[in-house]
C-alpha cells in the first residue's frame, strides 16, 4: 500500500479519529467482500470501476454488440439477416423485378415487411436501400393488423423503388436497422437484412441517358381558364410514368414548347406531384405537375385563335423483349383555342366590318328615296294630265278651251305650245283651234268655222301633252 494517505482515509480520520480508523476499515472490507469482489479506491480506472447495473421490470438489459453482415444471395425473397430480433417478431425482404427480369435505368420494387406478432414494438429505425450504381426512393409506408394463425398481429409495410443505373451484376445491400421495445427502452435489437446479388440486362448506348424507361407513359392536361387578350394563363399537364425527373421532362419539353405570332408559350415550370396517388397497377409510376404559362395575342395584333403545340414524348418500353431497338412515345395532340378580341380591336374590326356596309346602305336608301319621290312626282303629273284632260273635254267653246290651254300650260300663245310640245297631231289640233277663235276677228264665229269644232276638240283633249305637267307651271295671263 501507498504511504499516500487517501481522500476516503483522510475523511474517516477527521470522522472517527486515529484510533477507530483501522476498525472501520476492517468493517468496510467485510461488506464489500458480500456479493461482488473488491476494488482499490486509489487510482480510478476504467478496469477498477465496478459497474452499474440498472434493471427494468422486463429484466436485466442486455447489450448484443456489433453485428456483421451475411454474404449476399441471390434469392429475391427471404427473411434471412444478421442480428437479433425481439421475440415474435420476423423481416422479410422481397425484391419484385419487371416482367423481363432486372433492365437497366428500369426501376424495381423492394418490400420490406416487419411482423410484430406479440405488438410489443415500440420504435424502428431504418434506411433505404443501397448499394454502388444504385438509386433508390421510399414509395409509401403502410402499418395494419393481419390475422397469423389464429392471433392479430401489427404488420408494416415499407416499400422502395429501387433503380439500378448500371448492367452487369450488382450488390443490393440493407442498412442496419434497430428495434425497441415498450417498456424497455434500454434494450437495444440490431438486424441487417441479407444483401442481394442481382444481375441487370443493359441498355443500348445509343440513346439519351434522359430518356424515361418505363412500361407506359402518359399525358393529360387541365381545362384551361378563360383566355383573354393579353392576359397570361397556366395550361396544366400531369405526367405519369416510371424513372421519371425533372430534368427529363425539361429536356423532352423544352424544345417543342414554340410559341407563335398569335401565341406566347413560356417555359415549363415541373415539379412532383407528391398529393397525386400512383396508380393502381403500376406502384412504381409517380406523376409530375408541369404548368407552362401562355400569353394570348403577345403583340396586340388583333389575333383571336391560335394552336397549342403537339407533345410528343419518347421513352423506352421495359416491357419489350429487347428494350431499346426502337423508341415509343406518348403524344399530347394540338388543339385550337380561341377568346374575344380587345375593346379597341373589337372597334376596328366594327369599322371594318360595316363602313362598307354602311355606305352601300345609305346609296341603296338615296336610290330607293329617289326612286319613291319621282314615282310620286309621275303619279302626280298623271294625275295633273287626265284631270286637265277632263277639264277640256267639259268645255264647249274654243275661246274657252284656249283659254284654259293658256293656263295650264302657262304660255301665251299659241306658238309658245307648239315650241314646247312639237307634237304634229297636238300642233294640228292647235292651228284648228286657232283658225276657230281668229279665223274673223270683227264679227262673231260662224257656223261653217265650227263645223269641224268637235273633232278638233276631241283631238286637243286626246293629244294634250304631257310635258306641261312635268314643272310647275307658270301663271299666264288671258
């Protein structure tokens, strides 16, 4: 022993005194000879340490050190792995390739299934899949009570699609995973599910790395808004397949989104459409959202229709024999589109529309209005003419029918008529008339002058022109 008092020693001699401190110490090395062997209390160490044991109503906490991994196999589906597990409790690994086995840049679906068959499971700890020239994505987690001979037990379902960006073979490993129990938080369960070994048919090198491999491509699209002139909207697309990115559809989009004269067509703005379940009976396919803005009628000229472009996209079938010969596609058609012109273009268009239209209106409505006026002017002589022809055909004397010839035809002689109406049967009529009213000036007229009066008359009244009612007529003295 060392001459060095010890701190333990120093406090016993300050407690008990010089004389008790041997007893004591006898005392002390009794008791801690029971149930465990003694250590040295002069310099701590870790071996000298005695250690600490705390307990659990589950027992005695225990500690399973370092586990290491099991040689890869080539079986898709087994529970085999290195560690240890809670009682009732089994991992399953099952890895579902496509139709035509494991293909390069096609992704796979890796299940992991975790059977709590006594439900004492309280915390897990897990990471994706992994390995060299692999990629790998959670798909969905799914926890449910199933019926195992006879007793419910809890069963989680955890599932990844795995990509395999290499051929050849390659080594598909599982990450460590722990395990706690309820109640026994202190207790700590390790497993590493066994690592796979799995061969990958390769692709032709000729094709874009981009190029979605996938056992279908779709395409569909949102109605689009009401359009306006010189407003700007969002044409929505969904995109669903397989091995599908960002960047994939940014290449395959961005060369075919050319707007036009008539139609602006921005740039496509993509993302994953995380609130979009994958379909029913592909698990693996994930949908993307792709908004591309359109501007109607970007210059203000007026124009009202326009095209969306045609959507043509390529991707290698994984269901084919030999994937890769040839490339298929998805194509989104061209459809027309169409909204209202712009208040200003609404006008001009108006203008250009009716001015003509307008203006052959109004001649037709001048013609029609002249027309209507000269016929009633006509309709008016025709009347003004059988009227005087009447009024002559009541006189009997031939002092009164030039006389009233004077009036309505508003000249006062007998040669101003005949000037006006060269008419040989009028002009005739006229000198027999002339002849019966001056052919004896100093005496009365005889008898032998109005022999021939009624035929004169008669001529007169049948032959009396019109012209004199084409004008108003001027008033002329007897």
């Amino acid at each position: 022993m060392s001459s060095v008092m010890s701190p333990s020693k120093r406090i016993l001699s300050r407690l008990f005194g010089r004389r008790l401190q041997g007893a004591v110490f006898a005392v002390l090395g009794l008791l801690s000879s029971v149930g465990q062997p003694a250590y040295a209390f002069d310099i701590p160490t870790p071996q000298n340490q005695p250690k600490t044991i705390n307990t659990t109503p589950f027992g005695v906490p225990q500690d399973f050190g370092p586990v290491t991994p099991l040689p890869p196999i080539t079986d898709l589906n087994t529970q085999s792995g290195a560690g240890r597990l809670p009682a009732g409790m089994t991992v399953q690994t099952q890895i579902t390739p496509t139709a035509n086995g494991l293909l390069e840049r096609a992704p796979f679906l890796v299940t992991l299934t975790i059977t709590d068959r006594n439900k004492t499971l309280a915390s897990l700890t897990l990471h994706r899949p992994y390995g060299e020239h692999i990629q790998s994505d959670r798909i969905d987690i799914n926890q449910q009570l199933r019926s195992i001979d006879g007793r419910m037990a809890n069963v989680r379902v955890y599932r990844f699609a795995v990509t395999p960006l290499a051929a050849g073979e390659i080594e598909l490993k599982f990450a460590e995973m722990t395990f706690r129990e309820v109640g026994d938080s202190d207790t700590r369960y390790a497993f590493i599910p066994v690592a796979r070994t799995l061969t990958v048919r390769p692709l032709p090198g000729f094709w874009p790395a981009y190029l979605p491999v996938t056992p279908n491509l779709s395409i569909s699209q949102e109605p689009l808004p009401k359009l306006a002139a010189g407003q700007p909207v969002d044409w929505v697309l969904h995109i669903t397949g397989q091995n599908l990115t960002a960047f994939a559809l940014n290449k395959l989009l961005d060369e075919q989104l050319i707007g036009t004269a008539a139609l602006g067509v921005g740039r496509a703005e993509i993302r994953r459409a995380t609130e979009d379940k994958p379909p029913v009976d592909d698990p693996l396919a994930e949908t993307f959202s792709v908004r591309i803005s359109l501007l109607p009628d970007p210059q203000g000229q007026g124009a009202t229709t326009a095209a969306l472009p045609r959507l043509r996209l390529p991707f290698i079938d994984s269901r084919e024999s030999a994937p890769g010969q040839q490339l298929s596609e998805t194509v989104l058609p061209a459809r027309s589109i169409s909204w209202p012109a712009s208040s200003g273009v609404r006008v001009l268009d108006a203008v250009q529309f009716w001015w003509w239209r307008v203006l052959l209106l109004l001649m037709f409505a001048y013609g029609l209005g002249f027309a209507l006026n000269d016929a009633r002017k006509r309709w008016q002589r025709r009347r003004q003419h059988r009227a005087a022809q009447v009024e002559l055909a009541e006189l009997n004397t031939p002092r009164a029918v030039l006389h009233r010839l004077r009036q309505l035809t508003g000249e006062s002689s007998i040669k101003g008529m005949i000037e006006r109406a060269p008419n040989p049967r009028f002009i005739a009529a006229l000198q027999a008339l002339d002849a019966a009213c001056y052919g004896n000036s100093d005496g009365p007229i005889s008898e032998k002058r109005l022999e021939n009066w009624p035929q004169t008359h008669q001529e007169l009244v049948r032959w009396l022109p019109r012209v004199f009612f084409n004008a108003a007529r001027p008033t002329a003295s007897d």
